[in-house]
C-alpha cells in the first residue's frame, strides 16, 4: 500500500496545473500553495486530449491535498461523469498529473519518487534494446542492432515483425521468415530475442508464427492478436510453449485483472501513461505478482521520460529480467540531466528529488501555457 503521508507530515495543496509548451515539447506543472512545483515531460498524444484534460481532470485535482494521490486517482474516474470517457483519452490525461504531482510530492520530501512509492530494490535497470520499425530489411535491420549491442552492452533485443494490425500480412514479403533466423545467427544463443507483432495475426496464423519463433528460441511473442481480441491473444498463449506478452493499449484495471487471473497473456505490459500513472500500474504489478507473472512495462523510451519506467522497475519484484529502451543513438542531451544512457547494458534510477530530472531553463524561455 502506498502510504504518502508517511513522507510528508504537512498537506500539500495543488494550486495551479498547467499545460506547457516549450521548445523541447509539452510538459505538465504542478504548484502547490506553498510555492513547491513538479514537473514532468509530456508524451505526443497530450495535445489532442487537451479539452478533457482541462476541463474534467485538472479542476478534480486542484484544491486537494497531494498527499491523498492513491485515492484522488480513483476517484477521478467517477468525477463528473469521467467513466463515460473511459480508455485512453481518460487515464492518458491522469497520468500526466500524477506523475507531476509525484514530482512536486518528492521535491518537497526530499525524496526520489520510487522511495515514495515502495521498497528499493534496486537502483540499475536491465534493458532491452527495442527496435521501433519494420521499414528495415532483415539484413539491414540486425545490423543496425548489432551495433547497438555492441555500444550499450544490453543483453537482449526485441524486433518488429508481422505488418502492425495488418490481418497476417508481413511488412515486405518474407520479412519475418528470415529475420529471426538471421538475428537468431547473429547475434549469437546468449542474446535474449523478444518480438512485437503490433497486433499483425490471427490466431491460427499467430500460433503458426509462434511455432517459428519457438524454433529460434525467442523468449517472449507481444501482441501476436488484434490489441482488444482476449479471445484471439489467450488461444494463442495456450497453444505456445513461449510467453505471450500484452497490454500496452490496455487501461482497465478490471481487464487487466482478468487478464491476469485467467492467463490471457504469460507477460503483462501496462503503459504508465496510457494506463494512468504509476500507481495504477503498481496495482498491475501486484495482480501479476500473485500468479508468478512479469510486468514488464511498454517504455519505448531512450529520453526523460524513461524515467517513469525506471522509478517503477526499481520497486516492482517481478518487474522481469530486462525493462524496455528505445534504441536510437543519440548524442548526449544538453537539456536535461542526468542523461539516462545505457552503460553495461543498464540504466541507473534517478537519484535525485522527486522524478530526477532536472531541465536547462533555457527549454522554457518564450514558452507558453496551452
């Protein structure tokens, strides 16, 4: 259970929340009336929530003591008629002023988020080197991992296959067919493979594929059905010897629970944004604790906002063996601080107060509140 009081002795009042746009995207602001403030860095699909986000989410939160962050998140739903937004669009927008309530909440503490949320149990992340793309050839595209196997250190991989909701069709013909032979080959038995299917196949045709991936050894199958057939997803998980992952689209809780419960996916993989925040998936984790499940969080990440998954993984026991890192090469920010690379194949936890990450002011010179 996640006891914030017991962090802060005194209330903190939200005063303000606001929306800003600045020269390095959208961020969230919260100020408390003492003059505290937290801070986090939006995603690309904020803007087009906006109206909700202001209108129904921001008023619920402001006035209200930060300390009662668990419950106020769970009342959220039932505010004037939220429910009826359900999806996405609502817990998309929750999670974005949590996550700056969080911030301000461990500004004021003195405290890292994940020491407010749980016990630490680690502070170093394991990550897997996750590729975005399926325009690449298979030649191409184990190249370009390889590479960056050889730059991080990272001891795993996870490939796209299939089309992305494509009803069975591959992105060029062939495509997966000679892509895990070739990574499998490659990159050698001691390299963990995981592949993302986005949703690319029906049951028999994913179970067909499934058998494929088995042969090379991949360790996990993501999203091998349409997103929202459980049906489809939980024929395929039965038939596999391999892990099927899922859930990164999903944002129910009684669904992620039912998922769970009756082995619909061996791997769940809430979304800390669409899904509403961290304490919202801390309650995924648990459900998968229960059962020997990993939660392994959709982070497609290798910015600032990689934070959010890396103060989650450093209290979640079965967070799994290796956390999801965008792969890009990019050269070191100026920006923000600490840089989050990947050194030995791990990316340390921020340390400092609150999500700890700190933001050269300049990013917010001529911004403006949207």
């Amino acid at each position: 259970m996640i006891d914030l009081y017991a962090h802060l002795n005194e209330p903190v009042i939200i005063e303000t929340i606001d929306v800003l746009r600045t020269k390095r995207g959208e961020f969230v602001r919260t100020r408390s009336t003492d003059g505290a403030t937290g801070l986090m860095r939006a995603n690309k699909r904020l803007l087009l929530m906006l109206p909700l986000l202001k209108e129904l989410v921001i008023p619920f939160f402001v006035g209200k003591d930060a300390r009662n962050l668990p419950e106020l998140v769970e009342q959220i739903y039932v505010y004037r008629n939220n429910y009826k937004y359900t999806g996405l669009i609502l817990w998309n927008s929750v999670s974005h002023v949590e996550l700056s309530i969080l911030d301000l909440l461990g500004q004021i503490a003195g405290k890292p988020v994940h020491a407010l949320l749980g016990s630490v149990l680690r502070t170093e992340i394991p990550v897997y080197i996750s590729s975005l793309t399926r325009e690449t050839t298979p030649e191409e595209e184990v190249e370009w991992l390889a590479q960056r196997l050889r730059e991080s250190g990272a001891q795993a991989v996870k490939l796209k296959i299939g089309g992305r909701m494509s009803n069975n069709a591959d992105a060029m013909p062939g495509r997966t067919e000679r892509l895990i032979p070739l990574a499998r080959r490659t990159f050698g038995d001691d390299i963990t493979i995981y592949v993302d299917a986005n949703s690319s196949y029906d049951a028999t045709t994913a179970i067909e594929v499934g058998r494929m991936l088995e042969d090379h050894g991949v360790a996990f199958f993501e999203e091998p059905c349409p997103f929202d057939d459980y049906e489809a997803t939980q024929q395929v998980a039965d038939a596999l010897t391999m892990p099927v992952a899922g859930g990164e689209q999903e944002s129910s809780l009684p669904r992620f629970r039912s998922m769970i419960r009756n082995r619909g996916v061996d791997v769940v993989q809430p979304d800390i944004l669409y899904n509403g925040g961290l304490i919202r998936c801390l309650q995924v984790a648990q459900w998968a604790a229960e059962v020997n499940m990993p939660c392994t969080p959709h982070s497609p990440n290798s910015d600032s906002n990689a934070a959010y998954m890396l103060h989650f993984a450093a209290v979640v026991e079965n967070s799994g063996p290796y956390q999801e890192y965008h792969g890009t090469p990019r050269p070191t920010p100026s920006w923000y601080a600490p840089p989050l690379d990947v050194r030995h194949g791990v990316v340390s936890v921020p340390q400092g107060a609150g999500l700890g990450i700190s933001y050269d002011p300049s990013i917010f010179e001529n911004g403006e509140k949207v």
